[in-house]
C-alpha cells in the first residue's frame, strides 16, 4: 500500500503549489529572508532586527482518531508542540501561538477541551496563547467532525539563525526519538489499521504490548525545545550546523530542506529499534519500506546535524541516536538500508 | 428568521468560549498586553519595543458560496483583508500573513486559485505571505469543499496602541462604507437567499439591479489600512481614538469591545442608506431589526470615533457617514432606529 492509497495525494499537492510559487513570492520584499519551503518563513522587520519566524500547520487526521477516542485535549497540544519544532530547526525560541477551530456543529464540551491542549503546549514551551478563532461551518465539516490550525511566531537573532548553510562534510547526524506518529501519516495510518486490519481505536493487538491502537496513535507530538536548549547549553549554539522536522515526507523529503547542494546526510537506518506501532502499520498494510521512511518518522522525529566533536549520545537524558555522517554526494539524503 | 435558525448557535460558542478564558490566560506574561476578546492580540518581545499585533481568522460559510460560484481566487483576498482590519484597528501595520487550506480531495485547479487571492491581498496591503499549509482530508470535509484560515502579524509603537481609552464624551462617530457582506452572516444570508426565497446564485433579482446573488455576496471584504493612513496623515494618530472592525457580532456586539466603562456610542442607523443586498436578506427572511444589526455590517464595515475637531466626511474619498457622537451611558452602544 502507498500513501496515495489512503487518499492522500503528495504529488497533486506538489504540483500546485508550484503553480503558485511566482505568486507567493510576488508578495515579497527585502524583509522576507526565507525561501518556499523553509520549515518556518523569516522575516526581519527592520535592519539589525532580530528575525520574526513564523509557522503554520494543522494535524492531519490524527483529529479522526480523537473524536473515535473522544479525546479532545491532546490534539491542541500536538499542534503547539509541532509548530515550535518548525520553527526551533531554524533556531527559533517560541513567543505566541493562535489557533483555528472549525467544526460542523459546535458543543460545550469539545471546544473547551481543545483549547485547554492548546493552553498545555503553550504553558509547557513558554508560549503566549494570544489570539484563536471558532467557527461553526455544517454545510462544510462532516457531521461531528472538526479541524485545527494552528500558527505560531518566534524569533531568533540574525546571526544564530540555523540554516544549514553551516553543514560540512564530515559532520555527525543524530536522530532524537519521536514519541509516536507525531503529527503525519495518519491517512495511511488509520486506512491500514482500522481497514485493512479491522481494529477498532480500544483494540491491543499483541505487538503493541498492552496499548491500545487509539492511544499508540494519540501519543502526542514531541516538542524538542528543551532538548535544543540543553544541547545548545551544554556544546554553544555554533555546535549545531542543521535541524530536519521529520514530519510530513518523512525523512527523504525534510532532511533535503536544510541540506546544501553536493553534501549528502548518510542515515543508517539499522541504528536505532523502530517502534512497534509503525512496525505493525508496515507488516499489516505491505507498505513498501522506502515509502514508510517516505511518510512516517519511524521512531526519529528530529535529525541533528552537529559539529563532529560534540557527542550528543553521551548527553543524559536526549537519547539521541548516531544515525551516520555528512559526506560528498549529490542526493542530499541516503538511507543506508 | 434568526442566526441561531441557520445552524450557528453564538451562545455555545459563548459559553464554551468563557470556559476556556482561564487556560488561555494561564499561558500568559506580562509580554500579552491584550485580554481576551480584543481584536487582535498584542505582544510586546520585549521593553521599550514595538508591540507585535497577531490576529486569526476565517470566512465563514463564504467559501460555499465561491465553490457553487466556482470563483476561487476571491476569497483569499477577503481573508487577508479581514485580519489586516483587525489588527488595523488597534493602530497596525501588517507585516505578515500565513495560510492554511484545507480540502476533501485537492485539485490542482483550486488551491492556486486560492493562492493568488491570498498573494493579491497581501500585495494590496503591502503584506508578505510568508508561509503556508495545505491539507487533504477526505472524511473531515464534506465532498468538494473547502475551508481557509489566515494569521496576520503586524505592528505599531506602543505609544500608538488604540484600545479606545481615548474615546471622551462628545466623540464624533463616523462610519466608513462597506463593500457587501465582508466575511460576516454568511450563514444566515445563505439560508434566506438559497433556500427561504429559492435564489441560484445566478439569479438576479430585481432588487440587486442586475447583479447577481452570487456576485453580490461575493464581493471583497474591504481594507481600510489605505482609509487609516489618510486619515492619520490628514489629522493625525492621535485624532483616532477608538476604531471597531464590524465582523461578527455586527454593531451590538463590536462596538462595545473599545468603549470604556460608562460611555455609549450612539448609532443614527438612519445616517446612511442600506445596501440593497442587505434589505433583500432582512425582507426575505423575515430577520428582525436588531437581529439584521447584530449579524451583519448593514453597509458600515469600520466605525471610527474621532476627535470632535475632526471632519471626516469633508475627506475625499472616504464616503464617512456621521453616525452620531459618544455620550455618557451605561450601554457601550445605542442604536437609533
């Protein structure tokens, strides 16, 4: 099974912003310091500013899982935690967050609850909640159905903005666990688990040691803010040279984000265990093992590209991953099967 | 006919809304400088800088009329006027936008569309759009539509913040005329004109003269940052004391969002001519008086309350329409029918 199985066309996406690339960029000007396709859009205000860095996302249809679950406070959360790791791969600290609430018909008791896990994500990354909107759309949601977006705005001084421009080769890349799914590949996620294998969200198949399949899909969305700044604390910002999100494209489309032209990032996949919930995905649905390194993060929701003396996997409590090194090459991402 | 009968309840949205207060202020520090309800949200990085504006919205049911209409490049634009009026009326300039649109099934058709709505506002205004998502989500949306978000960023010196603590006693109240329904009361205009009164939205009725309905509640949410910067050039910042973005809510309820306690803004309804889209809604439908002025914006998009000394209505351009004066009062508005 692909992506493009479970609805979810990656291709048709692509090609029409493309399309609208031109226009996009007709809105710019010198203040505008990012391009498309950055994980966060810079901008600086004015000269010697620091730089504004924005970012703006939803959770897919991990939102379908928690109306099955009847779980409505966590999925605010995943969306705060997903937005700061958009902006903190371009070393950006969190400021505010607002947030877009829409669903068919509005109860008292759903919208309180998605606001108070966006309130914990903002408490917990030191985050304003400064601004959101509901909104009340039957004739547009499915009955019972909701959506969330989510922006976010932070800032980093011009000269600690993290690029990638400062990979070499030779450097080290590290993985940091994710906790689950995050916040991608759930369209493929709940056609493969709730279709093909036919488990209900309260099932505990064997391989998942006791978790249910709607809590292993809950689990929320890692924000790696503290462990950014426990590295950057302990090894100076200069020791890290690149940060990939691994979200949506998994790792071979989000690595080639911040990687620069003639270097390659070496992954090999044998370092780490892949957890059991993206084992079971791949085993129930036959999903070809390119493509679920293509949509899923398959246990690593963070890659680091460091500074070849800093040893982050002697740093307590990140459990980060030796995933391989930068080398020459024209593929920006290799995943050493 | 009232809102509550075309599926929008505001007292859910209400009461849920009060509930969540707490958490939502639980994530704050002294950098919020706004509370709850303000049109947008201020946030000051640091002391002595200039606060940052950040505003969140939707258009509302407005995007089912652009899918039966099959005009897609409109309602961007709407969107980005939208915010940038809501931030504009706490003394803003935009600096940045970022979109979210999200669809059952992409096409490649729509979404640049939709894109170029979005970049057209942003030019118009002088306005980066600095980032994006997109999102396909078959079982959350019904089939072929559509919904938008929009976060704008802006920002002015703190000194020039208008929260309306300037408004005195004998304030001139002037209106600045709207292009149509702007993004407020779709849901109820869509009700009486596509199933009470049977319009398609090729229909002309009489009482539009010639154009059609569609058309008509198609027409762009006007940006008044262009009206603002006249003014202020004209009188200058500190002849504004107060300014109300009528959106949803209509007059009753976003008025009083920048009254102080004990003053009243009184409202000659009689001052200018309603909109002949307006009239056929309230006729229609059968919609109350204090209902019609409660949804929509009946033609007065921007209240401004200004400084007595100051004549709008001799600026060219403008089309200000005197509405009355502040008074001393319990209620933060009067309408006078």
């Amino acid at each position: 099974m692909k992506y493009a199985d479970s609805g979810v066309n990656i291709d048709t996406a692509v090609r029409a912003l493309a399309r609208a690339k031109d226009a996009v960029r007709s809105t710019w000007d010198e203040r505008v310091r990012s391009d498309v396709g950055s994980f966060g859009g810079l901008y600086q205000p004015g000269p010697g500013e620091p730089l504004l860095v924005a970012s703006v996302d939803g959770v897919g249809t991990k939102v379908m899982v928690a109306h099955r679950m009847g779980r409505y406070d966590t999925v605010g959360q995943d969306l705060v935690n997903h937005c700061v790791d958009d902006i903190l791969v371009q070393g950006a600290e969190p400021m505010f967050f607002l947030d877009y609430f829409a669903t068919a018909t509005l109860t008292e008791d759903v919208l309180p609850a998605v606001i108070e896990g966006f309130a914990r994500g903002c408490r917990e990354n030191g985050c304003a909640l400064l601004g959101g909107e509901t909104a009340e759309m039957p004739g547009v949601y499915r009955e019972k159905e909701f959506d969330l977006a989510g922006t976010i705005v932070g800032r980093v001084r011009a000269e600690e903005v993290i690029d990638g421009r400062a990979i070499a080769a030779g450097d080290q890349v590290w993985g940091l666990p994710s906790t689950g799914l995050h916040t991608n590949g759930y369209s493929l996620a709940r056609k493969v688990l709730f279709e093909t294998a036919g488990y209900d969200v309260h099932d505990t198949p064997e391989e998942l040691g006791g978790v249910s399949v709607g809590d292993a899909l809950l689990a929320v969305h890692k924000s790696y803010l503290g462990d950014l700044r426990a590295i950057w604390k302990a090894h100076g910002r200069g020791a890290v040279h690149g940060l990939a999100h691994i979200t949506g494209g998994g790792f071979v489309d989000n690595i080639p984000r911040v990687v620069p032209a003639g270097l390659c990032v070496q992954v090999d996949v044998t370092a780490w265990e892949v957890p059991a919930l993206f084992r079971l995905i791949g085993e129930r649905g036959s999903v070809g093992r390119e493509e679920m390194y293509r949509v899923f993060n398959m246990g690593i929701g963070l890659v680091v590209v460091a500074d070849p003396s800093v040893d982050l996997g002697a740093m307590p409590g990140l459990g980060a991953v030796e995933l391989g090194t930068v080398t020459e090459g024209e593929d920006a991402v290799h995943l050493q099967f």
